[in-house]
C-alpha cells in the first residue's frame, strides 16, 4: 500500500524513472554492508569517531572493513588530504607474455589456466612498461607488491590513486655488473590521495567497473555511475516529498523510504542507496560518501592492536651496489620488534616463471615447452624451499627491497600468529592440494627485527645458503659474457632510453642513411599513430608522450628536413606491428607493393612526435644470461606438511 502512495505522489516523469530502475534492476539477494568499527563510546556528540589512541605509525596494514576482502590498508593517525603521498613508493614488476609461455599450443588452444596473480596485477601501460613486449595490448601485466596490492576498491569511497614508477638502472652495466638484470628498474610508484581521509579510514582505489561487471560473485556490488544515481534517487525522493507530500508526517515518510530502500527488486543502484532517513539526509546535505566513510574507519587502538604499521620501511639506493634499492628504516626499532607484515600469493610450483624459446615477436607459433631459456623477474622476488615445488610471494610494503646479506642479517621471516591478520593456522598442516586453486588462502609473514636497528639503518636477510651459492657462482661466470665479440656485453652499450635522455633533439638517420650507419640493433623507433600527427605542435607531442598509457606505433623514418629554426621535421612509415589488431586497423593502413601493411604518413611530424625506445625483449630484464633465482625459506619454519611435495604444470 505504501508503494501505491509512492507511485499515486509522482509525476509521470518521475513514475516512468522509478519504473525503469526497477525494471533494469536484477532480482537477487542483497549485500550487507558491515558495521563500522567505532563503537558508541568512542563517538562524540556527532555521531564522528572520537580517537582513544595514538601513535607515530601513519599507515596500518588489517582485515579490511569490506566483507570477504581479506586484508585492506588503514590510515593512521593523521588527516590526509587531496595531493599528499602516502607510504614510501612499491617497485613494479613486469610480467610479460605469461599467457604465450604458460600455454603449449598458444593460438590454437589459448585456454586461460590457474593465474594466481590474477587479481594483483594491472594492466602494464598504466605504469609505463611498453618496452618490454611487442604485445603491449595484451601481453603485458604489472605485479605491484606493496601498498598498492593490499589496497581494496570501494567505487563510492575512492580516495588513492597510484603514480607512475620510476625508471633506474643504478648506472649497472653489462660489460662489469652481474646486478644488471637481476632487479626490476622500475620503482618509487607512489600512492596520492585523491580525496579527503580521517584517522583510521581505510584506503580505496578503483579497479575499474570491469572488475565487478565480470565477477559473478560480485554482480550486486554498486559500479562507480551507481552511486551518483543513488544520491540523484534520493534528490527526487525529498522533492517528492516536499511537493506532493508535505501532509505526511516524517515517520510516515521515514516508513517509505525504507520501503524504497528494501524494495525486493534487487539491483547495484539499490545497494548504493542510504538505508535510512538519517543517512538520506546526510546525503541531501553533504554527499553518499558522508554515509560510507563512517562504515569504513576503525578505531586506531584496533588498528595497533590487530594490524601491522606499514610505514617503517623506506627505499633507497642500496649499500649493496649489484642490489638496486634496499630498505631501510625510518623510526628505531627493537628486537623482536614486528617491522611488517606480509600476506603471500602462492605458486604450486617455478613453471609459472618459466620462459621458453620461440618467436616471441610474432608469437605465430607456440613456444617449445622442451626449452626454457629464461624466468620472469618475479622469480627473484619469491620464495621456496628445496623440499618442495611450492612458491611463495610476498606482497606486503616494503618486503620487495629488502636484501640478502649473510653477514649482517638483521630480519627474519615468521608466521603470523592464528587468526592475526587472516592467518589460517590450519593450512600449515594441510597437504598443498587442499589448498588451492586459491591463490592467497590466509598466509600472513611477519618480518621481525633480530636485533635493535638504529634509524637510516638498511635492512638485510638472509636468503639462504643455496641463493648466496647460486649468486657467487653467477658473479664468477659474469665476466666470460663480456667478450670482444659481444655487442651485448660491449663497454659501449648503451640502451635506447638513456641515449634517448641524453639526446631528446637529436637528429635522427633516414633509412637510407642507416644503411650506411646504422643505429645498434636493439634502438627501434615508435611514432604517436593519431592521424593528423603533423598537427601537433612540438609542446603537444611532447606531453603526449608523457601522459604514461601513450604507446605509439613501431614506424621508419623515410625523409627529414630542417625548418628555419633548426628544429627537425619528418615523413615516416608506420610498420606492421605484433598488436595491429588493436593498434593498425583504425589507421586504414593498406599493403605495399609486397603485401606488407604499412601507411606512409605523408605530411611531415615534428621530432618530438618520434620516440627512440629500447627494442622488444632487449632491455635487461631480458638478457638470457641475468641472474634468476628465488630466494630460501628456512626449514625451521617451513611446514612439515609441505615437505616431499612436487607438481610440475600449468594448472
């Protein structure tokens, strides 16, 4: 009955809106949305959360406040705000062409199998790592241990967005560093705040309406357009009431509203909606997010207490000059002291890391399983024992740049007590077939100070006797690569990218001059593919390639001049490419006169248009010969149910 008043009260307009919400709403259960972790006596006269702790920790890794998310990051006990930079930056790791290596008949069977990072990664051009495939659209991923895997997604309450990483080799080089390689250059990706955080809220970054779209256990979770329909619903709520309603009195409205609220047409839109007439109101006044925020903040005496603070680490240069960065700490620690925690992705075993032979650029025909010549870098930062297949990822902030030294070891590694931080005592006495296809089932490490460490200290583990083995043995064999013949190991290699830093100007060699001089064979050129290039003028390019997503097409340069100002200008080709599906096509490029797919850009780019990269699968990640080897988990803490297992596969 209360429904038919509702639908008596509104105009036509607004009749035929509400009818269409209902129509395109999907009728299935709704989601509960957990209670915020104040209680009533920490709350002031407003309703706000009153804080009964303190503490010098800015940022908390806990369970997150979103049902079933497992673990989510906190903040601390500041207010951050629109533009401030939260942690201490996380290295980026690619991972490139898994889905072509870990499929045998690639192309004619390209089942997709067990991914256990398949949640955890990125699309690779959203933190700039074109460089390393030819299959940039689709072949490419970006692995982010650190803040930015342990952060959830909230679509009404984002407040974080990630930076791009920076790019540094630390002056390694191939001809004298067995370092080169071995880490990945791409680091210091930052955390911004995007929108306005108290103490204790947790942090939230969008994965995208995809992530939920095609989850379907997910398919009641709100979408980001949800929620500003939600607050526009309630708008035409209130003037419904002040319009045609004024008579009634607030309690019956109150009644239907949460008639509408609890309406049995289920849908996304209906689960972005405030559940009451306090929350309406508070939309009305201050916005949807004024509802959630309080649902989604814990006390920070919660926090200290259950959580673990994730901001004693900071990156730096490493005191190990082969390791890259290193970790260091920022405030003093005691031993025994907790430094981090870190739940782990889980592999069944090093297949998953596995690259083999075959025509990588083209990928036209499967790779030969019989053949391995290479691993991922993710390798390196994994974990294993050599009784058993299984393998272990951490990705908790910071954990990524601390380093193996024997010597000066001052961490160590040990489970999370039962039930702390979603450790699942029971899986270290569960054989590893019981546990998965689960990739994260409940395993938290915690990283633990072995002495008292004095701030600026660097932070140092031990890997292992076999690691420390497998390393000297490889910095032995390193100066045998680097022979007269050698281009790749040459004292004069240089990449593509530092001579690119070096040279933003430089005149660049037409087709017909690099046949008399050519450029080294891993340069290779990519040119910005909108047509019209010619119009952008040289600022414009400039930032083009700026802006992090931007990939360009692989193209030649066929003809140069000079303007009167000395500024070069070119015509290019633009040349079949490995990702043409996705990249040539809305070029209408057409064939040449033997049957290559090409366009001639007939007006001239200015050079900024033109980037000089580092040619696919040349850069250091790539080489052959770079070190590859996970790091050891001790058999004192190694579960004993473990022991003795081996698979070998792609599941």
């Amino acid at each position: 009955a209360t429904y038919l008043v509702i639908m008596m009260g509104l105009s036509k307009r607004r009749w035929l809106y509400a009818l269409i919400l209902g129509l395109f709403s999907q009728q299935h259960q709704k989601l509960e949305v957990q209670a915020n972790e104040c209680s009533a006596s920490t709350r002031d006269d407003d309703g706000e959360c009153e804080w009964s702790a303190s503490s010098s920790c800015t940022l908390f890794m806990a369970e997150s406040l979103i049902p079933g998310a497992g673990l989510g990051i906190f903040n601390g006990n500041v207010e951050r705000h629109e533009g401030d930079i939260l942690g201490n930056g996380d290295v980026i790791i690619p991972i490139v062409d898994f889905i072509y290596h870990m499929t045998a008949d690639y192309k004619f069977n390209q089942n997709h199998h067990f991914d256990p990072t398949a949640n955890y990664v990125w699309d690779g051009r959203e933190f700039g790592l074109q460089d390393e495939t030819a299959f940039v659209n689709h072949g490419l991923s970006a692995f982010a241990p650190g803040l930015d895997c342990a952060i959830n997604c909230h679509l009404g309450l984002l407040n974080v967005d990630k930076g791009p990483p920076r790019y540094e080799t630390y002056q390694l080089h191939r001809h004298q560093d067995a370092g080169v390689g071995a880490f990945t250059p791409y680091h210091n990706s930052s955390t911004i705040v995007t929108a306005h955080i108290p103490p204790g809220g947790e942090l939230f970054k969008s994965y995208g309406d995809d992530y939920f779209l095609s989850r379907k256990t997910l398919e009641l979770v709100p979408v980001w357009e949800d929620y500003p329909q939600a607050e526009e619903f309630t708008r035409l709520f209130n003037k419904l009431w002040e319009d045609h309603l004024p008579h009634l009195s607030s309690n019956i409205i109150s009644d239907l509203w949460e008639l509408v609220a609890q309406f049995p047409l289920k849908s996304r839109l209906f689960n972005a909606l405030p559940q009451n007439m306090n929350e309406l109101e508070q939309v009305l006044t201050q916005g949807i997010r004024a509802i959630l925020q309080p649902h989604f903040t814990r006390d920070l005496a919660y926090l200290e207490q259950h959580g673990r603070c994730v901001d004693h680490i900071v990156s730096g240069p490493s005191t190990l000059k082969q390791a890259g960065r290193g970790a260091f700490v920022q405030r003093p620690l005691q031993k025994g002291e907790i430094i981090t925690g870190s739940p782990l992705i889980w592999y069944p075993n090093g297949d998953f890391f596995t690259m083999y032979e075959g025509n990588w650029t083209s990928q036209d025909v499967p790779p030969d399983r019989n053949d391995a010549v290479h691993s991922q870098i993710m390798l390196n930062y994994c974990w294993t024992n050599p009784e058993s297949s299984l393998y272990l990822c951490p990705y908790g902030p910071g954990v990524q740049y601390i380093n193996h030294n024997q010597t000066q070891a001052n961490v160590k590694i040990q489970w999370a007590d039962d039930g702390e931080m979603g450790q699942n005592g029971k899986l270290l006495q569960m054989h590893p077939d019981q546990m998965f296809p689960i990739a994260s089932p409940g395993l938290t490490w915690d990283f633990i100070a072995t002495r008292d460490i004095k701030p600026g200290e660097e932070l140092f583990l031990d890997y292992g006797d076999e690691w420390e083995n497998a390393w000297n043995d490889h910095v032995a064999a390193w100066s045998a690569h680097a022979t007269p013949s050698s281009t790749l190991f040459s004292p004069n290699y240089q990449s593509a990218r530092h001579w690119a830093s070096e040279n933003p100007k430089a005149m660049l060699r037409t087709v017909k001059e690099q046949a008399r001089d050519p450029y080294p064979p891993h340069f290779a050129f990519r040119c910005l593919k909108e047509i019209g290039a010619y119009d952008l003028s040289r600022q414009e390019a400039f930032e083009r390639w700026e802006e992090i997503r931007t990939v360009g097409l692989p193209c030649s340069i066929q003809q140069r001049q000079q303007d009167e100002d000395g500024q070069y200008k070119y015509i290019v080709h633009f040349l079949p490419d490995a990702d043409y599906e996705t990249g040539l096509e809305e070029l209408n490029l057409g064939p040449d006169e033997n049957g290559q797919l090409w366009w001639l850009e007939t007006e001239w780019i200015v050079r900024e248009a033109i980037k000089v990269i580092d040619a696919p699968y040349t850069t250091d990640l790539h080489l052959r010969e770079a070190f590859r080897h996970p790091i050891g988990i001790s058999n004192d803490i190694f579960p004993d149910a473990w022991k003795g297992y081996e698979t070998a596969g792609i599941w």
